[in-house]
C-alpha cells in the first residue's frame, strides 16, 4: 500500500461538521500534516492517543510523536512507515442549532386544566475539549455533523428541558398567558442546568434561546385546546356568553336551511323569532330568556290591546292573545275576552303582566305590582274609579253612594243621590226605600 505524504482536510458545503477522519492509515515519519485556523488534529494508534497538532504545517516524525519508538519501535531518522488515524476537529466559532420539545402536559394556572405545550428555540455549541469529544462521541463514524450531536442527544437534552421549563411555570405560579414575558428568565436558567451537560462531552455552550412556549397543535386534542383559547379570547373582545354563541350557531343553521323546502322555513322562522327575542332588553341575549309575548296567536286570534304591558325593549306594545288563569274559579281563557267564560268573572288584567287578578287584590300574584292606586271600586263591574268621580268609567254606574274605599253609604239614596237624614226610612226626594 502507497504511503501518504500529505494530510490535510478543506471542509466542503455549508453544513456545520465537528469532525472529519482522514480516509488512509498509511503514514510515515516523512508525511507532512497541515492543520488549518480553528482547527485541531488528533492521531489514533493502536486504540490511543499519540500526538495532538495545533494549526500549521508538521512533519510526523519521532520527535513530534515520540510515542512511534514505543508502539513500533521506530528508531531516529530515515522513512519509517506506520499506521494511524488522523481525526481534524472544528473549533470555529459557535455552531447555531435549532431545537424543539415533543409535546409537554403542565397544569395550567391561568386556565385549570392540563395543556399541552411545545417549547422551541436556538443554542450555540463551541467544541473546546476535542480529546474528551472524540473518546466519548465520535466512535467509528468517519464524520461527526451537527445534525449527528442533535440526534443523539435529543432524547437526553428534551427531557431536560422539559423537566426545567415545567418547574418554573408550576414553581412560579407563570400559566400560558404570560410565559412569553419570562423566556429571557427561562433561558438563563435553561443554560445554567444545560451547561455542565454539554462540558463532559467537550462542548462549550455559548448562548441558549426559548424562542416560543405554545400550544403543541400536531395533536387534536391540542388543536381543541387552542381554538377554544381562541374562542375564549373572541368572546372577551366582543362581550358576548358562551350560551349567546351557541344561540347564533343555531340560529345560524337555521337561517341557512330556510332554502331547503317546508322544514327548512320553519328552521328559518324559528331563527327569525329567536333573533327577535335575543334583540330585546337592549343589547345582544336581552332577551333570550324573556316570555314569548312576540310568539304566534292562537286560533288567528287577534291579540289584544294593552297600553300598560311593558315589551322586553323598553316601549308600550300590544299583549298578544294568550291563555290566563281566572282568579275567580282557576280556569284558563283567552286574554282578550272580556269575562271568564267559566265563571262569568270580569277580567281584571295586570297592567305589568296581564295576570287575572281579584277585584280588590292591592298587588298583582305574580309580579307584585301594585293595582289600587286609592279611590272607590264599582259596586256593579268592580272597577277601580278615582276619588271624585260620580259615575264608574267602566259601566257608567253611579258612584255617589259609594265612600273612598268601596262601601255604600247609608246617608245617600241609592235612588236619586240624595242626601237622607238619619231618622227616616224612605227618601223624600224620590220616595225610594232606605
């Protein structure tokens, strides 16, 4: 086999390689050896190291490699032939590698649940102890490149990661909201715990980067995570419930189906008047949960008229026809007939509700509002009439006889409304019995 008289490497491409074995063994104590800037030459014989060379140009004899007389018995001068590996190592500046976690499930303080995070992020590596990283790395292979110390290391260098990041959140009370504020904190602490690490291999670690904590979406349950934050996040913007969202999905769904024949306009219908009904009470969802007085009439009825109901928007409107309980005999008629048919009683309505009430109920049974504002009540349809006035606005009965408060007196002639004097018995005005 021909003997090598020159060893050098020139690193070709753009990829970062730490280290390059020179492919033949064949040397001898003539062979010339150039290391370049940043580099370092290492040789290997015999399963040990004999000689380290610096940058420059050297000539592989005994005096350089003393360790030859030993192993081969190579005595001073003359062309003397020997085997031996010739490792180059790159020491130039800081080879910049990026990095990524697989997914991490943390507790998260912002939002109690588990969430799954990935961290990524860039650090910078200097081989320093090319002696400890060719030992303890490199092995057989012929070249040792960054994405070789990556995949190597990876499984080691997450885990610790990992462990690191999840501490300090769960140490430090830190959720998902506002860990971006804390990744230069993060980093520094990172590179501390990394560095002992990368110094039993031989490396130097210069710099260390968290670029970016997020949602890990590669996974469906990550992706559920993040477009609920997302939605979260909306509703906050806009002001608007999570039951108000599923409203306008629903809503949404039925307005798209108004195209699709009979069942897709009752869909549309039913959307239309539960937009109406969440337009009420003055903003979005006012009123969602507000009665149906807007909801279709019975029989074709027309309903009937009501100053005094209150609509969920604030102004007078019309109570639409619907069934009441009489509060005379308990049983359901329509609002707009004037007397129960069951009973005969007259409908006295709420003006809040339109609840039936008793004639001399002071406050309505159902939302408390106050029917008699003072006066008398009509003896013949129990209507309320205000002090003052002589005949009911109702019937048209007279109401001189009746006193504030509803009694008839016995001082007036329920006749003619004359004024009768204790003693007799029939008025004198009109002769009607007291």
């Amino acid at each position: 086999m021909a003997i090598i008289d020159l060893v050098r490497w020139t690193p070709q491409g753009n990829g970062t390689i730490f280290a390059w074995r020179f492919p033949e063994t064949n040397l001898s104590t003539y062979t010339q050896l150039i290391v370049q800037e940043s580099q370092e030459a290492v040789l290997f014989s015999k399963g040990q190291i004999i000689g380290k060379f610096g940058p420059g140009k050297h000539t592989l004899n005994t005096e350089n490699l003393p360790l030859l007389r030993n192993l081969f018995g190579i005595p001073f001068g003359g062309k003397n032939p020997f085997t031996a590996e010739v490792w180059f190592v790159n020491k130039t500046e800081p080879a910049n590698i990026d990095w990524k976690t697989d997914s991490m499930s943390i507790h998260d303080v912002d939002y109690q649940t588990q969430i799954p995070l990935v961290a990524m992020g860039r650090y910078a590596l200097k081989l320093v102890d090319a002696e400890k990283f060719l030992v303890k790395i490199v092995g057989t292979r012929h070249e040792y490149t960054d994405k070789d110390l990556t995949n190597q290391f990876y499984g080691e260098s997450t885990m610790r990661t990992k462990s690191v990041i999840v501490q300090f959140m769960l140490n430090n009370q830190i959720g998902y909201k506002s860990i971006s504020a804390y990744l230069d904190r993060l980093s520094d602490f990172l590179r501390s715990t990394m560095d002992e690490f990368w110094d039993n291999i031989g490396f130097k670690l210069n710099n260390f980067y968290i670029t970016s904590i997020d949602i890990d979406k590669s996974t469906e349950n990550g992706r559920k995570v993040a477009e609920a934050i997302a939605q979260q996040s909306a509703m906050s913007i806009t002001g608007h419930t999570w039951q108000q969202e599923q409203m306008f999905g629903v809503a949404g769904s039925a307005v798209e189906g108004m195209s699709g024949g009979n069942g897709g306009m009752l869909g549309g219908l039913f959307a239309i008047g539960m937009m109406n009904g969440m337009g009420g009470g003055g903003g979005v969802g006012g009123g969602m949960m507000q009665p149906g007085y807007a909801g279709p009439t019975f029989g074709g009825q027309q309903p009937a008229q009501n100053p005094g109901m209150q609509g969920g928007g604030g102004g007078n409107m019309a109570m639409p026809a619907r069934y009441v309980y009489c509060a005379g005999c308990g049983k359901k008629f329509m609002n707009d007939q004037a007397f129960c048919p069951h009973c005969g009683k007259k409908y006295n309505p709420c003006p809040n509700c339109g609840t039936d009430c008793l004639p001399t109920a002071k406050k309505c049974v159902s939302c408390g509002k106050p029917l008699q504002q003072g006066g008398r009540t009509c003896p013949q349809c129990h209507a309320s009439v205000p002090d003052g006035m002589r005949f009911c606005g109702s019937c048209g009965a007279d109401m001189s006889q009746v006193q504030s408060g509803g009694s008839i007196s016995n001082d007036i002639c329920t006749q003619c409304g004359a004024k009768l004097p204790p003693s007799v018995r029939f008025c004198p005005r009109c002769g009607a019995r007291r």
